[in-house]
C-alpha cells in the first residue's frame, strides 16, 4: 500500500495524475486525504450492503446506493442487517462517533474483499456515497441499464472531512422563475459536489416569488410583471420589451416539500428576501410601504437597480417581520438572507419622514439609516432564533452586532467584516459571479457581461487576504448564479456547470496546493456523469483560446491553447475546414498576412479568427490623454493584431471618458502607407458613443502631421449596438508616425439616462496598411 497522501502536498498532484490516466480515481471535490492501492473491489449479484439495526439511520444511505446500482446494472445487491466483520463481497455502511472527522467527515476503505464506509452521522454517510459512486463506473449514474460494465471499484484509503462549513450555490428565480422539479434538480446537482447550501433568492424588483398568506398580493401583483427587456440592458436606444406578461411563484406548500427534499439530500435551503432596496415589485403589491404611498410603482421590467425602496416606517416594519415569520416557519435553516444591497438613498433624502426619522435617531446620513433598517431587522430575527446574512453593504453605516457578511464587491468586504469578527461567506464577483461570460462573448449565448473561465474560478483561494485571525471568521463559498440573463433551467444549467464543480473543489478540499491540470483531467471524467444526469454543461473546458504574441524578428504569431491537455489540435490557413488530416498544432503560427485560422480537436472542440498583419502590428504607440486605468494598462491592445469580434466584450475595447481618444503609433521607420482603419463602439445606454469625427494624420518626424484625413462619424442615434468603422485611404503616403484624433461627443444628450454628463469613446485595433 502507497503512503498516505494528503492534497496539499506535491506528491498528491503527481498519484492523482498517475491513476486519473486509467481513470480510476477521478473524484471531485478530490479528498482531503487519500491512499491509492491495487487491485478492485468487483461488485457482483451476490453482494451484500450491511447496515446493522443500532444503524439504521444509515439504511436510506445504502438503499440509494443499491438502488443506483438496480438501474444502472441490474444487479439486485440485497442490504441486509448483518454479517461477519470478516465477510467477503460485502459493503459495510455504518456509524463511528470516534473517528475525529465531524459531522461532515467519513472514512472510507475500499479493499479487494471488502468496503467500508464509516462515520459519524448519516450527513458524513451520505458524502461518503457520493465518493463510492464517483468510484464506480460512469454509468452508475445512468437512468437505464448499461450493458458491458465492469462493476468495479479500485483498491484505495481515504479519510475526508470538508475544508469550509458552507459550501454553497445562489439561484436567483426572481429574474426568471424556476419550476419546483428544476430547483431539486439543482439541489441534487449540489448534492453530486458535496455542497450543502441552496440560497434561494425569491424576491426582486422583477418579481416575488413566494407565497405570503397574509399578504395575498405579493403574488397576485408582485409576481407578475407586464413585459421583460429584449436582449442585453445597453443593446438598444431606447430599450425594446417583449409586451409579454410573465410571472410564476411557489406556494407554500411547494416550498414545503422542496425543503423536505433538500434535507434528504442534506441541502440547507437560506431563503432571501430582499430589503431595504430591491423591493419594487413589493411596492407594487402594496404602495404603503413606500415613501410615496400614492406613486403607481409598478413590477420591474428591466434589469438593474431601482430607486425605489422600503420606507422604513413602523408599517414597513411590521409587514416585513409578518413576512419573515411566514418566511422562518417554512425554512428550518439558521439563517436568513436579507440582502442589504444596492439600496439606493434617493428617495430617502427626499423623504420627510425619513429626514426627520435620521434627526430623531441621531443618525449621521442615509447610510447610518440603512443601518438602522438592518439592526432593527435582525433583532426581530435573532428574536426567533435565527441569525441574518447580508451582502457586503450592510457594512455601511455600521454592520449588525450578530451579522453574517457576504462579500461580494471583492474580497474587502470579507476581509473588513471578519477583522470586526463576523462571520463572512466569500462570494467575490470576479472569481464566483456565474452569469459572467466563459468563453468567447461573441460565440456565447448572451450574458450580463465579464470573463470568468474556470480556470480563474478554480485558482481562487477564500482566505486570500485575511490574516491568520481572521481566518476562523471564514464560513465557507458560494457560487451566485443571477438570471436576467438565464431564462430557463437548461441555461441555468449551461452557466452553473462545470465552474460550480470548481467552487465545490475549492470549498471541500484543505488549503495548499491545487493543480488545475489534475482537475481538469479528473473533470472530463465527471462531465460523463452529468452527461448521464442529462445536464447541459457548458464545454468552453474544451475550448481554444487563441492568444497574439511577436517573436524576435517582429513577426506576429497566434498560440493556440486549450485547458485540455490530452487532446490534439489540427489547424488550417486557407480557409479550409480542418480535419485529423491537417496540420497539427505544436508551436505558435507564425502569419506574415491577414490570415484566417481555423482549428479543431480531438474532443470535439472548434475555432475560427482572423488575425490581422499590418505595419503597426506590435508597434509601440502613446496617448496624449490617458485611457480608464483598466482598458490598456500594456499599451498593446490597439496593436496586438486581434480585431474586436463584439460589443458584448469589453475586455476587446479600449475606453476613455470626457475627453477625445488621441494616439501616435511609431512604426520604427518610414515606410509606405496606403490605408488606416479602426473601429469605434456605439453603446449608448452605456453611454459610450462613436467619435463626431475621426482624424487620421500621418508624419515622417512625429511632429508635422501635414498629411491629414478627417471625416464626420455618421450614426442613428437610436438603434442596437454597432461597431463602426473608420477608413483613411492615403494611396502612396510615406510616414513613420500615425496618429488618430477621435473627437469626444461631449455629454450625453437630453432624455439620455445619464444626461449632461460626459461620455465615453471605445476604439479598438488601429489597421495600417
């Protein structure tokens, strides 16, 4: 038998590898302490699953497991109450108080005789099954018998306990609703990644989702909203609605017996109800509860914040606590979400009571009322036994005494929250937000925005940031799935999977090192099984990522990579689809003209760009006017060869606000120039507008511009999204210099959501022909 291997340790990244070939050991979340062996346990007609009567907590446990294995073999393994310490072809389920790995942790021993899986509670038993299934074949999760199946399992010890208390997943069903078969679905799917929190986020400006007894009309009213925005909240000016009335709630007892499911799969389910802010379709129900009670508030039909908010009178408080009453009895969890974000102050600030109510309280300003909204909330919380979550702003104006903090702006929130000694649940934007885009934005089904690659979700650690006092104050990670975006459960399922197999890795396994290689080859594994499960998971793990670099000689050259290590790649540059019979990629392609490359894989994955080589490719250039500090930090994005394929992706663009967009590229040496091309975005609800005109000079000295083009932009105001180009055709020029004068369109026009206020020019590649 191999020495015990832990995960944090070198040796583990090199065993995992070396048995994940054979496919033997493909677990995730990978176990926090693992012993890899020869040989199988072979699981056969006359195998018996015991579990003895003083256990019989753990009978459930092993009627799942023998059920699994009915459906997927036909093999009718009898459980059976007992059977001697020493029986052969016999799988031992049963409960060990003594083994030191807490309510979560099991210990599981997988000999060639014999398995057995202890622990201290039925919730370790359970994870200690997810383990078993992961070590049979694939097709133990098949819905219907696989034939030609060796029922194995491999030689191995393991002791495993998760790293963090919570470990969870958000579903936000207010955007778009969710029938109750999906939200077990989904429940399940945690359940697969040993995660054990559903936070369900039922209410919102565009719909409440829960029913409330006392309050008929939060579903009556507030579920329901008029229309919903077509395509992406900036894509038209002005916006376009479908003029479809859409809604859906879940009633009591829907709730009910989605909880009972969850416990049997040791899910908590944190129900969240949105206060103070994100409470219009509240409002909507019930306008009294506002600071203008006679205003027609109306359910949100588009995404974003609203400005209208709880007025925090004692008749707001009194619904709320009857809500949250309702809210409690139906869910046995500790805790309850409120949110306590994005709560704009406007209608606050023009509130007399509210200005008078910050007077009478001794409150400094809106924020420190806020605050008082909160305490007051989680007093009448904590009143019942339970404790509140919020996110990061409730930090603002003064956290709650007993608070639980959900960092989501970053990691400062977290990291401020736990220096304070509360307790914080790290849910970062830029490592767990799964509505961001991951992969191409313009190949991609559409999404709010940002890149979150599973490599980037994979390599976060929770604790980065906190010092070793601040530790302790970790509860645990949560992936957050918001659905403006997401109107159905495939699509849910399409951003959630296999990025949440990532975060539940991350949350399970003990801190140190973690090979994203080892994952992805144990992942491939494990997305067969969600094949089975009928998941549709997205496949960008697969994907090919060009990325431009130039070699010593100045040539532009594209690297093909993928996250996909044993597979190949076949490429072509003639326009030709490529098969297993093209070139096979091995180094970087080096392009000496506008050249288009497609490329395929041996897992199925597929990729096409152009590149563009010009004069200015990977020249230096500089900017008389700084852009925003995150749009070109390298000076190479409007040189880089790659040509923006979208206005989905900003990342492709390079922005400056208020002032015109100005750039001198120096090519080395006068040469021949005969064309200048860039493109501009129109964005106008960003409030990104194209250029009034773009000027293009050229200058042998960097000084005299003499030969100078300049042309008006011309564009509808109104319309969808566009990339505009610009073209300066100099026939014969000669320069070393280009220079190109973008003139800033001044503030936004009247009527424009941000009117008077300045607005911005994005402009990507700068083409030198």
């Amino acid at each position: 038998m191999k020495k015990l291997l832990f995960v944090f340790s070198l040796a583990f990244i090199c065993c995992t590898s070396l048995y994940a070939q054979d496919n033997s050991y493909n677990l995730v979340p990978f176990p926090a302490q693992f012993n890899g062996g020869d040989g199988q346990f072979v699981v056969n007609g006359q195998t018996k699953i015991i579990v003895t009567a003083k256990d019989a907590l753990l009978k459930p446990i092993a009627q799942s497991l023998a059920s699994a294995l009915k459906t997927a073999s036909k093999l009718n393994l009898v459980v059976a109450p007992a059977a001697p310490p020493t029986a052969t072809n016999t799988i031992f389920i049963r409960l060990n108080k003594a083994l030191g790995l807490g309510n979560e942790g099991y210990k599981l021993v997988v000999g060639k005789e014999r398995v057995i899986l202890e622990s201290a509670t039925p919730q370790g038993a359970f994870y200690g099954l997810q383990t078993i299934l992961q070590l049979l074949p694939t097709a133990v999760f098949s819905p219907m018998p696989v034939e030609n199946v060796a029922w194995t399992m491999p030689v191995c010890q393991i002791q495993d306990k998760p790293r963090f208390v919570h470990r969870g997943l958000m579903l936000d069903v207010a955007r778009h609703f969710m029938p109750a078969s999906f939200v077990k679905k989904y429940i399940d799917l945690l359940a697969l990644h040993k995660m054990n929190v559903l936070h369900w986020h039922l209410t919102d400006d565009q719909g409440w989702r829960i029913e409330i007894k006392k309050y008929p009309k939060l579903t009556q009213v507030g579920s329901k909203r008029k229309e919903t925005l077509v395509g992406h909240y900036s894509e038209n000016y002005p916006q376009k609605y479908d003029g479809k009335e859409y809604g859906g709630f879940y009633t009591q007892a829907e709730i009910k017996d989605i909880v009972k499911y969850a416990q049997s799969k040791y899910v908590t389910i944190i129900p969240e109800i949105e206060l103070p802010g994100h409470a219009t379709a509240a409002l909507a129900a019930y306008p009294e509860l506002g600071c203008e009670p006679s205003k027609n508030y109306q359910v949100g039909t588009k995404w974003g914040v609203m400005y209208d908010v709880f007025c925090p009178t004692e008749k707001t408080f009194t619904f709320l606590q009857d809500v949250l009453t309702e809210v409690m009895a139906l869910f046995p969890s500790k805790y309850v979400h409120i949110g306590g974000d994005e709560c704009p102050k406007d209608a606050w600030k023009k509130s007399t009571f509210c200005q008078e109510l910050i007077k009478k309280q001794g409150l400094k300003d809106e924020h420190e009322l806020q605050s008082y909204f909160i305490k007051r909330i989680e007093k009448f919380v904590n009143s019942k036994g339970k404790s509140i979550i919020g996110w990061d702003e409730i930090l603002e104006g003064g956290v709650a005494p007993n608070a639980t903090v959900m960092s989501w702006r970053g990691t400062s929130g977290g990291i401020e929250a736990a220096k304070q000694k509360h307790n914080v649940i790290m849910t970062p934007t830029t490592y767990y937000y799964l509505d961001y885009y991951q992969g191409n934005p313009a190949k991609e089904p559409l999404a709010i925005g940002g890149y979150l690659p599973i490599e980037k979700v994979y390599g976060y650690d929770p604790a980065d940031g906190f010092d070793e006092a601040s530790k302790k104050y970790i509860l645990g990670v949560q992936g957050n799935l918001w659905t403006e975006y997401v109107p159905t459960p495939e699509q849910v399922e399409y951003m959630t999977f296999p990025r949440a197999t990532a975060i539940a890795e991350s949350a399970w396994m003990p801190s140190g090192v973690k090979n994203f290689e080892d994952f992805a080859m144990r992942l491939k594994e494990h997305l067969k099984r969600l094949d089975y499960l009928k998941v549709n998971y997205s496949k960008r793990i697969l994907d090919i990522r060009a990325v431009t670099q130039f070699n010593n000689q100045g040539q532009l050259q594209v690297r093909l990579d993928k996250l996909d290590s044993d597979s190949k790649t076949y490429y072509t540059t003639d326009g030709k689809q490529p098969t297993t019979s093209s070139t096979e990629y091995t180094m970087p392609i080096t392009l000496d003209k506008i050249t288009t490359i497609k490329a395929i894989t041996t897992a199925g994955a597929t990729f096409e760009e152009k590149f563009f080589v010009h004069r200015a490719k990977g020249k230096p250039y500089k900017y008389a006017n700084a852009p925003d500090d995150w749009a070109d930090p390298d000076k190479k994005k409007l040189t880089d060869g790659q040509v923006a394929q979208s206005p989905q992706n900003s990342a492709e663009w390079v922005q400056i606000s208020g002032k015109d967009l100005e750039i001198t590229i120096d090519l080395g040496e006068v040469k021949p120039v005969t064309k200048v091309s860039a493109n501009f975005l129109k964005l106008i609800l960003y409030n990104i507008f194209p250029p009034t005109s773009v000027e293009i000079g050229l200058s042998r000295d960097g000084e005299s511009f003499k030969e100078a083009l300049a042309q008006p932009v011309t564009y509808q105001l109104e319309g969808g999204w566009q990339i505009l180009p610009v073209v300066a055709d100099f026939k014969t020029a000669r320069a070393r210099y280009i220079r190109v004068r973008a003139k800033n369109a001044g503030n936004a026009p009247a009527g424009h959501p941000e009117a008077g206020r300045p607005t911005t020019i994005s402009m990507d590649e700068v083409v030198v022909d």
